[in-house]
C-alpha cells in the first residue's frame, strides 16, 4: 500500500483540510515532540470508490525513551477521498 507523509509547518489546529500534493511516499519522516504531519494512506477500503485515499493528520504529544512509548492525537476522516478534518459530516 502507498503511504505518503507531509511535515505539518504550522501548527496542528491550523491544518482543517489535507492538502492533494507535497507528500513524500515510500520513505521516512522524524517528528520530536509537538510536531505534526500529514498522512495520505491508499486503501481496499474504498475500493469501490471514486477516490482510494484516506487522510489523516498527527501530533507527537511525548516520548518516553525509558518505557519506549509515544503519546500523539491522531485526526483522520474515514470517508473515502474526502480531506476535511473538520467536525461534521465532510462536504469534500
């Protein structure tokens, strides 16, 4: 499957809608804390969908080397192809 990742250069809030261009596919991407970067994911999900995109946008909330955990929030929209990341049902 394609996973592309974006830096998010603003802050978190700030990003209401994904944007269709800029991500980096099949490589790596380091966030420290309070970071956030977007996340496009090609899925079976939407199969049968005019879009097989789903969209997502992440924040690095701590990192705890010693019980090697990470806390982050994660917003996504799970309607296919839609890139809103706004409450409510997405328009687009």
């Amino acid at each position: 499957r394609r996973v592309g990742l974006q830096r998010i250069t603003g802050s978190y809030e700030e990003v209401t809608k994904a944007p269709t261009s800029g991500y980096q596919y099949d490589s790596t991407l380091a966030l420290g804390v309070t970071e956030a970067a977007l996340v496009e994911l090609q899925t079976d999900v939407c199969q049968f969908q005019q879009s097989q995109l789903v969209y997502a946008k992440l924040q690095i909330k701590a990192v705890d080397p010693v019980s090697r955990t990470i806390v982050f929030r994660i917003t996504y929209d799970p309607n296919c192809g839609f890139r809103s990341f706004l409450p409510g049902v997405p328009t687009d």
